[in-house]
C-alpha cells in the first residue's frame, strides 16, 4: 500500500474518531485484544501513545491524531520490510 492511500486512510479514520479515543475503540486501534492486556501494557509503561485520564470520567483517553500517526508508523514499518 502506498503511502498516498494510508495518509488517506488515515484522515478518513480521524474524521470518524473525532479528537479522543477511548475505551475498546482504543484497545483496538493499538492492537490489544483484551482490556487485561491493555491494562497491563498501561502500567508497564508499554503503551506507545500518550494517554490521559478526564475528570468525571472513567478509563484512559488518547488523542485520535496520536493512534493514527502510530498506526502509520508501522504502515511504513511493513512497507519497508522485504517479503
């Protein structure tokens, strides 16, 4: 895929995401299968974007913007690997 159409992608995701991510949308989008792991990952110090809590609120919180330009980063990763 080149990257013209993962940039692409990638505005169209964030356009649907709006400004925060949370919840099992957010586990998802950084590939952890269950909030077990994503909780374990979060008090490792693993996670590869930064996360904030919001007052009255429950659970972490992570800026769209952030998971898609982590999610492009191993778009090029893949790209750039032989098969």
């Amino acid at each position: 895929m080149d990257s013209t159409r993962l940039t692409l992608q990638a505005t169209t995701s964030a356009a649907k995401l709006g400004l925060l991510i949370e919840g099992a949308q957010l586990r998802a989008a950084l590939g952890y299968r269950t909030g077990e792991a994503f909780r374990a990952a979060v008090r490792a110090g693993r996670v590869p974007v930064k996360l904030t809590k919001i007052e009255g609120r429950r659970g972490w919180f992570a800026r769209a913007n952030d998971v898609l330009q982590w999610q492009l980063g191993l778009g090029v990763l893949f790209e750039s690997q032989p098969m």
